[in-house]
C-alpha cells in the first residue's frame, strides 16, 4: 500500500493516489476508499483494478488537514493502509483507522 502525493501550485489541494496492493484484495474485488474526504461514504470512491493487480483512486483534498481512512472490500472487509501517515483510534473499540497529512 501507499500513498502518492501531489501538491497543487495553482490552488491549495493535493493530489493524494491511494493504492492498495494486490495481495491484499482478490482480484475483481469490490474496493472502495472511505473516509473523512467522502463523509464515509462507501460508494463515494471506488477504486480502479489495474492489470497490475493493485487497486487505485486519485482523490483531490485541501491542503494542512489530516484526513482519516480505510479501504472497505467486498463490501465487509477493512483494511487500514500499511504505510498512512499515522493512526487514529474509531469509534469501535480496538480498531484503528489509517490517516493521510495533507
């Protein structure tokens, strides 16, 4: 997993590419980013299924914020990005939710 970002010159947004890697999600899995960009939305982000077997999405965000996220699988599976920036506790007890700094 990772995250890609790319900062705006012309306007005060990043570019952030999140990619979850193929060994993490079968192939032709349903994947979708959710999180604080997307008011939790599960069908907000898909994610895209390269031939390379990772999945991705490009999401635009301001700039100076931290957002919290996760990868949803299936429709039943999350998973939080093996290298977010940092970590958060969720509102359920003992799970935690990835975090990007813009």
């Amino acid at each position: 997993m990772s995250l890609k970002k790319k900062y705006l010159k012309s306007k005060p947004v990043c570019k952030v590419t999140f990619e979850l890697p193929k060994e993490a999600a079968p192939t032709n899995a349903s994947v979708s980013l959710v999180g604080d960009f997307n008011n939790w939305d599960s069908n907000a982000t898909p994610l895209t299924h390269r031939k390379s077997g990772v999945y991705n999405v490009t999401v635009d965000v301001a700039i100076e914020q931290e957002y919290a996220f996760r990868y949803l699988i299936n429709g039943d599976v999350w998973e939080n990005d093996w290298q977010a920036d940092n970590y958060v506790p969720s509102h359920i007890p003992g799970v935690e939710n990835s975090v990007v700094i813009v």
